[in-house]
C-alpha cells in the first residue's frame, strides 16, 4: 500500500524546503548600473558631392536580396532614390553621394545611425549590385533589371 499525504503537510514541506534554500543560499551582490556621464554622440552625416544625371541613371533599377527583398532605385530631380514596399512607410529615401560608388543613407527622424551603400560596378560600367552596411550587418543585393 502507498502512503498518503494529507496535501497541507506535502505544501508545508515544500514550503519549508524554499524557506531554506532561500536563507542558506550566498547573498547577491547588487550590479551598479553605470551611468552615461556624457551624452551619445550625434550621427555625423559625411560630405556628400553633386553627381551627374548620367551616372545616377547607371544606378537606376529594380534589385533583390535575400528573403525576397527588393528595392527600387529611380533618379528624380537630379537625386537618387530608394524605396522598398518592405518598408515602413513605404516612402522614397534619397541617396546622398559621397563618392562615384559610394552612397549614404540617412533615415530621418529616427536618430539612428545612416545606411553606407558600396555599388559593385563591372569593367565596363555595368551595375551588378550594392552592399549595405546596415546596424543589423551587412545586406548585398543583386541588380535584376
């Protein structure tokens, strides 16, 4: 036969069993949480320079990435634009050029840290491709049309 246990005294035992452990247990220093003495820096935008049209236009045209990401680039106004329907909102973002292949980023209002855009650009002018470098790594897509 097996024996029983009236429940108040299975929970006083697990009750007394916690108790114990809890005062026989190493006390836990409390962490000091460090505090910022100084403000975090403000995102430094670089020096963008005026492109020709003409070279914006190579970079014009619809790209893909992994997971099926795609974003359309387009020239209007002289400017580079990027949009992506992954995004939200879903509004056109201007490319800043800081170099013939090189672009930046910046996402307004969001106080974060810009996009660095690196085109992968052939002997002979052809636009493969970009890479991102994004807070959440590097992201390289492939020109599909």
């Amino acid at each position: 036969m097996i024996p029983k246990f009236h429940p108040a005294v299975f929970l006083g035992a697990v009750i007394l069993l916690c108790a114990t452990w809890l005062w026989a247990r190493p006390p836990v220093t409390a962490v000091a949480t460090p505090t910022r003495s100084t403000p975090r820096p403000a995102v430094v935008e670089p020096a963008s320079i005026e492109l020709d049209a003409a070279i914006l236009e190579r970079y014009a045209g619809k790209y893909e990435g992994r997971g099926g990401f795609t974003i359309d680039l387009r020239v209007k106004d002289g400017k580079l634009l990027a949009q992506s329907a992954g995004t939200i909102p879903s509004i056109p973002y201007e490319l800043h050029a800081t170099s013939e292949t090189r672009f930046f980023l910046k996402i307004p209002g969001a106080g974060l840290p810009g996009v660095d855009v690196e085109f992968d650009v052939a002997r002979d002018g052809a636009v493969r491709g970009f890479a991102a470098s994004t807070e959440y790594g590097l992201i390289e897509v492939k020109r599909v049309r």
